[in-house]
C-alpha cells in the first residue's frame, strides 16, 4: 500500500473514453516503463486501480516532474471499459474520480461513449485533460519512444506535424461543441476554465511524460486541501464491483477515498434494501504479477489506507449494491453511521 505521507493521500484519477481508444495500453505503457527504469515493485496493483508513486512518475516523466516540487504521494489511476454496456462502471469511475484523462483516438476523433464520458465528468464536475492518442500513427510519423510531445513534434516533417494538428483541432473543436474551451496543453494558463489537450502514443511512449506531469501538477495546484486525510480514521469509499470469490463467498470490491479500513473494523455498506453492517472478514490485495496463480489470486493484508483499492470479504454481502457506500463504523454510534449510508 502506498503511504499517503503527512496525511496526504493519492488523488484518484478514472481513465475514460470510447471503446479500444487506448485506456488500458495508456497504463500499461506507464506499466511498463516502471518495470524498464528497474521500478516495477514501486508499481502496486490495487483491486480495480493502479499506484504510481512521484518518485516513479518522476522517473518517468524525467525533467518534467521534479519530486521536490509536490508532497502529494502519486496517483492511482482507475481503468473503466469503454464498451458501451458498461456506462454504470463509467459513472462510478467518474464519481470517485478526483480528476479523469479522457482518451480519445486521434483518428477517430470523438464517439459516443467519449460523448457519454463527457456527460458523466460535466455531471460529476471532474476536472479533466484529454489525452490525444495514437499520434504515432500519423502518416509518415517519426517516433522518438518515450520523449515528452514538444520534443518529438520538433523532430517531425512538416506534413507529419501538420496532419497531426488537423486531427488535434478536430479534437479542440469537438471539446468547443461540447461547452469547453480547450487547447494544446501547454498553451492552457488556467486549468479550472480550459481543457489541456495532451498528445500522447501509448505505442511508444510519447507525450507520456506529459501526461503524468499535467496530471501531476493540477493535482498539486487545485486538489491538493481535498487530499488532506486523517490516514488513522475511519475508512470511507464506493463499492466498484460485488463478486464472487472462490474460498470467500460474496465479495466487495472497492475503492477506499478516506481514512483506513482494518481487518477488526466493523463495516456499513449500502443494499438492496437496507444498509447491511458487517465485520470484516479479510482485506485483500492482488499478488503481485509473477505470483499469480490460479488457486491464490490474492494476498490478505491487515489494513489499506485510502486512496486505494481493495477487495472486503465479509458475511451477509449478498444484498450489497455496486456503487452504494462503504463506511468503517470505528468509534462512532453505529446507528449514525447507518443513516450516513442510507442517506447517501
Ligand atoms: P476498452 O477497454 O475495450 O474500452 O479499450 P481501451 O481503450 O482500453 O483500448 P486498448 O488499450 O485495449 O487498445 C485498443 C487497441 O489500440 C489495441 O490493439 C492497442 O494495441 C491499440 N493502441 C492503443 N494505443 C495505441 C497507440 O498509441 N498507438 C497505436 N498504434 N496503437 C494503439
Ligand atoms: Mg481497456
């Protein structure tokens, strides 16, 4: 678990856009350049999010992210899919979201779960970037694997640079249509008012410093009081997913914004009918990559620590709602913390 240092904790970030435009390879990419930089163990994978601590963004992100210059902890970034059947994952991946990337596919400008997207950050006011992705299949595009934007677009042809641009402006002007002001990141003063666009490859890497520091650095300028945490208080969160788990019957999967939840806790979470209270039975993590076996898929761990996501196993789960809330009882009246769910 990633420590949220001085009881700051990691702004949760949903990756959002339409179908095979690139979320999932986006992360992977980030993945992957951990485990090239000898940082992969620094890489936690959470229930349903990923942690990248400052230090591995910085890594990344190399003269763009200076770690002295942030006290927030990292980011966990949330994957939802795309496919049109799953706009309720969409919405409660917008709901936790601190701040999302929206991705949309340089070729194929906007569509309509990009649309939906945008519906549900306007609906949930979450500040958002959009990430313009596949520019290495521009024609005649020159990659330079994992350098910020600016830099490679400087060491492209011109008809490259510029078919680039008409496929961005497309993406500016389809952002106009929709009530946002937008531009290319860089040239974007206030990120509450205007839309940074960011141009990235998931294929190579390119503009994926960018990304991270965009991201890095709104966290730190605009949400930096909402991540002040009491990290030792009672656990607040939003349940992603109810699954079944062999070995642990009915399952939450969730993601956890506030305080901590242990293994003695005492939980409320929202139902079917009423809020079901319950103990914890175990939290659970997933293995890390190479110890992924099919019989032991997880690990139990004794406290999480928002923001992160996490797997509860308790008795009595079976009315759960997906999207309902989680709360950690601790020392308050039970009966309080029941109606705090059941008015949520
Ligand atoms: P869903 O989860 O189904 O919504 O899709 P997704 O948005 O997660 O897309 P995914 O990452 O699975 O990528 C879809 C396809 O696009 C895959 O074949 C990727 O290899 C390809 N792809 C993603 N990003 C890039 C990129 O930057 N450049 C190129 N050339 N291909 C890419
Ligand atoms: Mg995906």
């Amino acid at each position: 678990t990633m420590d949220a240092g001085g009881g700051l904790r990691t702004p949760i970030v949903a990756v959002l856009g339409h179908v095979d435009h690139g979320k999932t390879s986006l992360l992977d990419k980030v993945r992957g350049s951990a485990v090239t930089s000898g940082e992969a163990g620094a890489i936690t994978q959470h229930i349903g999010a990923t942690a990248v601590p400052l230090e591995t963004i910085s890594d990344i992100a190399g003269r763009l992210v200076d770690p002295d210059d942030f006290d927030l902890p990292g980011l966990l970034f949330i994957d939802t899919p795309g496919h049109h059947s799953f706009s309720t994952l969409r919405s409660r991946g917008g709901a936790l979201a601190d701040i999302a990337v929206l991705v949309v596919d340089v070729n194929d400008g906007f569509q309509p779960q990009t649309l939906e997207a945008i519906d549900i950050l306007k609906r949930t006011q979450t500040p958002f970037i959009v990430a313009a992705n596949k520019i290495d299949t521009t024609p005649g595009w020159n990659p330079n694997p994992d350098t910020p934007v600016q830099q490679t677009l400087a060491e492209q042809s011109d008809r490259a640079e510029q078919r680039l641009n008409e496929s961005l402006y497309e993406i500016i002007g389809e952002l106009s249509d929709n009530g946002f002001s937008a531009d290319m990141y860089w040239r974007v003063q206030n990120f509450r008012g205007n839309i940074g666009v960011v141009p990235v490859s998931a294929e190579t890497g390119e503009g994926v410093p960018d990304l991270l520091a965009v991201l890095m650095g709104l966290s730190q300028r605009y949400m930096k009081e909402d991540m002040s945490i009491d990290t030792a208080g009672a656990g607040a969160g939003t349940v992603l997913e109810v699954k079944e788990e062999r070995g642990f019957g009915t399952t939450l999967d969730v993601v956890l914004y506030d305080g901590s939840i242990r293994t003695d806790d005492t939980i409320v979470v929202g139902g079917k009918n009423d809020p079901i209270v319950t103990d914890v039975r175990a939290l659970l993590q997933p293995r890390p990559l190479e110890e992924i076996r099919t019989e032991k898929r997880f690990e139990k761990v004794d406290e999480v620590t928002a923001a992160a996501g996490v797997k509860i196993a308790a008795p009595d789960l079976d009315e759960a709602l997906a999207g309902a809330p989680v709360r950690v009882v601790r020392d308050r009246p039970e009966e309080e913390v029941v109606e705090e769910v059941r008015q949520e």
